[in-house]
C-alpha cells in the first residue's frame, strides 16, 4: 500500500512553504512519525513528518522548492511492495 505525504496546515492563514532540507533518500525506511523535511516559511521553522511507516519511494519536490498546504510532496509504500 502506498501513502501520500502531504504538506500539512501548521499555521491559520499558511498558505506554503519552503522545503529546505530532506531528511531520508529514496529507499530508506521510515518510521510513522520520524521527520522527513525540514521547511520554512518566512516566519517559522517546522518539520513534516512521516504519516505511516514503510520506504521512502519517492519524493516530489526538491530541496528549495515553494509548495501549498495539502500538496503531496512524497511517497511511502510498505516496505514488502517492489
């Protein structure tokens, strides 16, 4: 089973953010509720953190990248799916 990671609503009124840094690459496993970015906006600091555990399949957008609020941004599959 694959699940979306998606940018979450961390701020009334946040409409995006800055994805400054990814935690994981594309194979690591991941554990629900590890950090898998750090982002920014231009007054506060968060991390979005893995909804599920499994392997980090793919991911998105890249470092330096503005996206919305409930944007997909990765993909997490069970750690048995190829």
């Amino acid at each position: 089973m694959k699940t979306e990671v998606k940018v979450p609503l961390f701020a009334e009124g946040a409409t995006k953010i800055k994805i400054n840094q990814w935690l994981f690459e594309v194979g690591d496993k991941v554990k629900a509720g590890e950090n898998l970015v750090e982002a920014t906006t231009d007054k506060i600091s968060i991390h979005i953190e893995a909804p599920t555990s499994g392997v980090l399949v793919k991911k998105l957008v890249e470092e330096d990248d503005t996206v919305l609020i409930d944007q997909v941004i990765a993909i997490i599959a069970d750690e048995k799916e190829d």
